[in-house]
C-alpha cells in the first residue's frame, strides 16, 4: 500500500492471486518508516479482506521457501510456521 498500486486493501487481489496458484507472500519491506509488522499485515489482511488461516498459512510458507537463507533455516522456519498455523 505504500508503494501506492492500490488505493484500499479492499482493492488488492491477494485471494484471487492464491486461488489462482500464484505463489503470493506478505512483506514489510520497513518495518519502521511503515510502523508495521508481519503479524499487523496478517491482521489488517484477515480484516480487510477476508484473509483465512489456509491462506495464511499458504502466504507463510511461499515466503520461506522463497527466502534468500540456508536450508537449515528453511527448514526451521517452515516448521515454525506448522506450529503457528496447526
């Protein structure tokens, strides 16, 4: 939303891109000149547009398999994200 390609949240595809199999994640690429955090986009996403856990989980898990780190932190991080969205 920063970068302005939207004007509302209501406006931003991210169910349609999931549905569509796109691998979608959810960024803050400045958590202090935004004044957020992952778990408040999570949050504003579930309210804004109906986000649920399933999709949740599927943005969370494209994020780390796409993350620029080892594969043992890979690793770790996907199961962190089984723990969080069992």
């Amino acid at each position: 939303m920063n970068t302005k390609v939207f004007d509302a949240y209501t406006e931003y595809p991210i169910k349609g891109l999931l549905h569509c199999g796109v691998r979608a994640t959810l960024n803050t690429d400045n958590m202090s000149v935004s004044n957020t955090n992952l778990p408040k986009e999570y949050a504003r996403l579930e309210k804004l547009t109906g986000l649920n856990r399933i999709e949740e989980a599927e943005l969370y898990v494209s994020a780390a398999k796409a993350a620029f780190c080892s594969e043992a932190e890979r690793a770790r991080l996907l199961k962190l994200g089984e723990l969080a969205w069992a």
